[in-house]
C-alpha cells in the first residue's frame, strides 16, 4: 500500500475511534498526522460529516497548505496542525477535540492541576490552558505551541482541546486521558475539596519522564 493510502486510512480510524468516543461532535474537531519525510500531511476535511467519511474523504497537504490529494478543502484549522508540526520534529500527530469536561475547563480559563499522578506520563503533568485566539488562526497555533513546550496536551481558550504525540495513536491516547482527568476532575470537585498530587511524588515523577519544570 502507498504512503499517502496508509496514513489516509490510518487518519480516518482514528478519526472515528474519537468521534465514537464523543470527543467531537457534528463536523468539529481534527486530525492530522505527517510521513516521514515531514513534507506532507494527511489530515480530516473541513465540513463532511463523520458517519460518512471514507478514507478518500481524508486530505494530504503540504506543510504550505497546498492540496495534494483530496476532493474537500482541509480542515480550517490546517494552519495551527501545520505550525506544530514544522516547530516540533519530536511531533508526527495532532488531535484537537472539543471534548466536553475538558472544553468546560476551557471556558471557565482553568487548568487541570495535577490530581492523578498518571498524568504526568501520559500529558507532563497539569493540562494548561492557551489564551484565546481566533479559530484557523497562525495565532492560535502559536498560542497551542506555546503551552505545549513542556506538556503533551492543552486547552484553547473558549474552544476545545490539543493533544500531540510522536504519532497518531499516541495523540489520541493523550486526547482521550484529557478527557478522563477533566471528568475526573470535575466530578471530585462536586464530591468536595480536590486534593493535588503532593510535591515530592510530583517531582519524582517528573524527574522519571525527563519533564523539566
Ligand atoms: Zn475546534
């Protein structure tokens, strides 16, 4: 199977493993990951629905947004994957979500502190929250950037969620362990006081993953 075949049909399992979690709803959220030459990236549509996408649906375009392959345009939201992926050769995924525990986290401008100490492997610690900025913009992508410097995964302010990985299945792990510490998170601040992770076991944590903050 070609390269740009594989990773369209890898995109669209992915695609729907999330939106069957419900880390998306109608035509939100997207996707994207690039080959290994770091030149092209396959990447969900803008506007076509999920229980009809096939993997012809999926996009390619070059890290300018040009299109190489595909009969949509590519999710408005090319400029912030694109931007990420340019700046982070350590990155070959992004998933961003409008998951709804982690979203409401987003709108409220809080971040998820570190309650559960698995979150430090999973997404470096806290899930932090990015200024807003305009959606499809350069800006946003930098403000994504920004927060992700020192964490796998962040909130976009009044808006969704962006997780990145060394490829596709590790950004939706990321995108989904959001998901979970922001439910878990909610709930136990309905259930009382949450405690955080204490200091030292933090640190230890960190010091094991190579986080260096
Ligand atoms: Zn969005």
């Amino acid at each position: 199977m070609d390269t740009l075949r594989s990773m369209r049909e890898k995109v669209l399992e992915i695609t729907l493993r999330a939106y069957g979690e419900g880390l998306f709803a109608g035509t939100s959220g997207n996707l994207s990951m690039c080959d290994d030459s770091r030149k092209l990236v396959a990447i969900t549509p803008s506007g076509v629905r999920y229980e009809t996408m096939t993997a012809d649906d999926i996009m390619v375009i070059d890290m300018d947004g040009a299109i190489v392959a595909g009969p949509h345009k590519p999710s408005s939201e090319w400029r912030m994957h694109t931007m990420i992926l340019r700046a982070r050769p350590d990155v070959g995924s992004v998933v961003h979500t409008h998951s709804p525990y982690a979203t409401s986290f987003a709108v409220v401008g809080s971040a998820v502190p570190p309650i559960l100490i698995e979150m430090v492997g999973f997404l470096g610690g806290d899930i932090p929250v990015a200024d807003f900025e305009m959606p499809g913009s350069a800006e946003l992508g930098a403000g994504a950037l920004k927060s992700l410097e020192k964490r796998h995964a962040c909130l976009l302010s009044n808006h969704g969620v962006i997780a990145i990985g060394k490829n596709i299945d590790q950004a939706l792990i990321r995108a989904e362990y959001v998901e979970d510490a922001a439910k878990i998170y909610s709930l136990s601040l309905q259930a009382g006081k949450a405690r955080l992770v204490p200091d030292e076991p933090l640190r230890k944590m960190k010091a094991k993953f190579g986080i260096r903050d």
